[in-house]
C-alpha cells in the first residue's frame, strides 16, 4: 500500500509539474536506478507527456483483493516459520529442554532464511546464511543481557 501510495504522489507531482526538468528528475526517482541508467533524457521526457494525457488518477490508493490476498500470504508464512519454534514448548514438559530445542530450531530457520535471502540478492548464500545466525544470537544475547 506505502509503495503504490508512493508511486500515486509521484504520478501526481510529475502530472503538475510545468518545468521539463523537474518532471525527469521525479520519473528517475521513482524508478530503479538500474532502470534509470539505460533511459535517454528524451524517453523520460516522453514519460512526462504521456503521464499528461492519461486520466486523472485517484485521490488515494484503495485495498482491492489482491492487497489483501497478498496480506493473507504474509500471515501464512508467519506462522509457518514461527510455528516450528513454538513445538517444542507443546511436547515437552520441561522449559530448560524446550529452549535448546527452539534454540536449535530457530538457528535452522535462521540459516534457511539467510540462505535463501542470499541467493534471491545475488550474494553468497552461504555468507548470507551465517550472518543471519549471528544476528539472530547477538539478538538473543542482548535479550538475555536485558532480562529476557
């Protein structure tokens, strides 16, 4: 919602504006700069045209199903991720057992999701893995340091 509210302010501010320039400089802020790189000034000022001749956009961004589809999504993997750190606190009767087991669970996920954060970023998924371990212990760490 936050980022089709964003690109609606910038049509709109792109639509009102009368210096050439201006209107360039608010379509190339709106675009990945990968994207911006390859355009020619004369493509970014046809950008600034044709935003002209199209309808008036809305006032404001509404939530239409796929918005909340998508949010719906969210709320699934939430609790599919955090779902396997909770089991053992459900079948074992002991907490101090428990906690080592979720421990060790959430380090899996936190290696998987730092793993697969990596490799959709282009990085070293490996790197990317361990590094999320790390934060995820410094996070814990500082939790206990404060009471937690």
């Amino acid at each position: 919602m936050a980022a089709k509210s964003k690109g609606l302010i910038t049509l709109r501010a792109v639509r009102s504006t009368t210096d050439a320039q201006e209107a360039q400089r608010l379509i190339a802020d709106g675009l990945p700069s990968a994207i911006t790189a390859i355009l020619q000034p004369t493509e970014l000022a046809s950008m600034h045209q044709r935003s002209k001749q199209r309808p008036e956009p809305p006032r404001r961004m509404q939530l239409r199903k796929d918005d909340c589809l998508g949010a719906l999504a969210v709320l699934r993997w939430v609790f599919i991720i955090t779902f396997p750190v909770a089991i053992p606190f459900m079948f074992m009767p002991s907490v101090a057992p428990a906690l080592l087991v979720h421990n060790g669970i959430a380090i899996v996920l936190l290696f998987g999701l730092g793993y697969a954060y990596g490799h959709c970023t282009a990085r070293n998924p490996w790197f990317s893995g361990v590094v999320m371990v790390i934060v995820g212990a410094a996070m814990v760490a500082l939790c206990k340091a404060l009471g937690g």
